[in-house]
C-alpha cells in the first residue's frame, strides 16, 4: 500500500481504487489512504448477524463503527471452503446494507457448471436468491462481482468476450428486475485473473465496470498499472 500510495494515482470522480484487506490491518489501511482521494477500504467478509454471541466472527456493525465502506461477500472461497449458500449470503447482503456498507456481492460458475453449458442459469439463481430481494433504493448501493471460477488457477483462460458475454448477462437481469436505468448504474466487476497485460483489453468491454483482483493486487506495480487501465 506505501508504494502505491507513493505512485500518487489520481482517479476521477467515479472511479475508485478498493483495498479488501484481512480484517487485523483494516484500520491500519484506513489510515494510510486517509489522505488518498477516491481510495477506500473494505473487509473480505462479515457475519449474517448484527450482534449476539458468535466468538471469533466479525458484524457489520462492528465493521461501520470503524469506518470501513465496503465489504465483500459470497466470495467463491468462502462459498466453497466454508458452505455458504445463497440464504446465508442473502443475510450478510441485508445486515451489511443495514449498517451502511456497500456489498461487494461475488457471484460465478464452476468448471463442471461451465462445461455443462449452464453458467447463464446458475449466475441467475445466485442473484435471484442473495440479492434481487432488495428494493431499487438498496440494490444501488450494491456492486457485483463476477468470478469464473474455472478460470482462477486453472490453467484455463476466459477471454475478453467471455467476461463482456457473462457481465451483460448479469446487467439484463437487472434491467428486467429494477429497469435499465438503474440497472447501467451498478458496477459490475470481472474477476477471473485480471492482470496488467490484460486488463485494458477486458475494462474495454462495454458491460466490464472494473476488476476484482486477486494474486496480481500483492504486486503493488502491476496493481498500479491495473488501476490505470481503468476506461476513461
């Protein structure tokens, strides 16, 4: 983050830089982006309950008394090492908007899914069932974020295409639930391995509003040139 920082990145109004940090260093990287225009923080994860005893989780509420903005949830890590289903997630969307975070909402297909030719389906039922239960006034406050899973440490590639395919996708679901002009105004972000030697390529996509990366964010000079891909 100090090397980044010290790049003196400058970001235009509607375009911003997150850090998803472990949840020991999140006031830590508050901090440092304190004086950072359009940089902020947000947590990788948080707990479907508000309060209660819980020992070893981390409550939205805890997460908005120390300021964070955003939080990610339903990551395919977390869905797939630690069982969270749609429900679950749908709980954490709720509790996170209620403590005024910006959810971070991850959703993609597996590579037996992918195969199967049903990708479409099953990122529809992810959507329906955490998250197009919001009303129009909550669900802008949202981002999404769509993993390939298939494509993250595989040895497979999506391509561009691939990405703006999946992406408009999602963008027409929402248009069909809350209309195309909120529908245009939510983020949708690609997470299948950006890189900087890919990432202009991929924001250039009509439908691809930014990347949710992953190893390629831990090199602070390739993540500097990935923020400066950002579409103009």
């Amino acid at each position: 983050m100090d090397e980044i920082i010290s790049k003196n990145l400058k970001l235009s109004e509607g375009y911003e830089a997150v850090f998803a940090v472990t949840f020991p260093y999140l006031l830590l990287a508050k901090d440092k982006l304190k004086n950072s225009k359009n940089f902020f923080v947000s947590a990788q994860n948080c707990y479907t309950k508000e309060s209660g005893a819980f020992t070893g989780e981390v409550s939205a509420t805890i997460l908005a008394s120390c300021g964070i903005d955003y939080v990610i949830i339903g990551h395919s890590e977390r869905r797939e090492y630690f069982n969270e289903n749609n429900f679950m997630l749908s709980q954490k969307v709720d509790v996170a908007l209620k403590n005024n975070l910006k959810p971070i909402f991850c959703c993609g297909e597996s590579l037996a899914i992918r195969d199967g030719g049903t990708e479409n389906e099953y990122v529809e039922t992810q959507l329906k069932e955490s998250l197009l239960h919001l009303e129009p006034e909550e669900i802008r406050n949202c981002i999404i974020a769509y993993e390939p899973i298939w494509a993250i440490g595989t040895g497979k590639t999506a391509t561009a295409e691939q990405a703006q395919q999946m992406h408009a996708h999602i963008r027409n679901i929402l248009s069909e639930k809350y209309g195309k002009d909120l529908a245009e105004s939510i983020s949708i972000l690609y997470g299948g391995s950006v890189k900087a030697n890919n990432a202009k390529e991929i924001f250039e996509k009509p439908d691809v509003d930014g990347g949710l990366v992953g190893g390629a964010s831990l090199n602070a000079s390739e993540f500097a040139q990935i923020i400066q891909s950002l579409k103009n």
